[in-house]
C-alpha cells in the first residue's frame, strides 16, 4: 500500500457504512484513518493487497477519532497479517 518511497501511504478506495453519518463526516473519518495508518506503518513497510472486507462493530456514541482508530488498527491487523476479519 504504500507508494512513491517512505512515508507515503496509497489507498485506491476506501467504502465505508456508516450509519447514522454523513457524507462529509465519512469524508473526514476516512483522511483521519488515512493519516492514522500512514503514522503507525514503518517506514519499512512494503505490501499491496488486492482487497479486504473487514466489520468493525463500534458503539454508536463512539467519536470520530475512536472510529478512526478502530478502523485503522483494524486495517493495519489485516495488512500485518494477523486480523482474523
């Protein structure tokens, strides 16, 4: 996923369901999962993956920056190989 040398970080679509939010709220919570993932990646790091499909169930009061996170460890698991989503 990453692209074009260290420290950056390539996502060609990020599909998000969130209910109960708004499009320009989606729009935010994806730049801050982006910029989440991109922080917590080394700069080592060196993989592509085709596709994924992960579920990650929050609680409905859950902030912007908690979903965020959620979602990046959540994404970051998978890309390190140990998610079980």
């Amino acid at each position: 996923m990453r692209d074009s040398g260290p420290g950056t970080l390539r996502i060609g679509r990020l599909r998000l369901r969130l209910p109960a939010r708004g499009a320009e709220d989606g729009r935010r919570l994806a730049a801050e999962i982006s910029q989440r993932l991109a922080a917590g990646l080394p700069p080592s790091f060196d993989r592509r993956i085709g596709g994924a499909s992960l579920r990650v169930r929050l609680d409905r009061r859950s902030s912007r920056g908690e979903t965020a996170a959620a979602v990046a460890g959540a994404i970051a698991d998978r890309l390190a190989g140990s998610g079980d989503a």
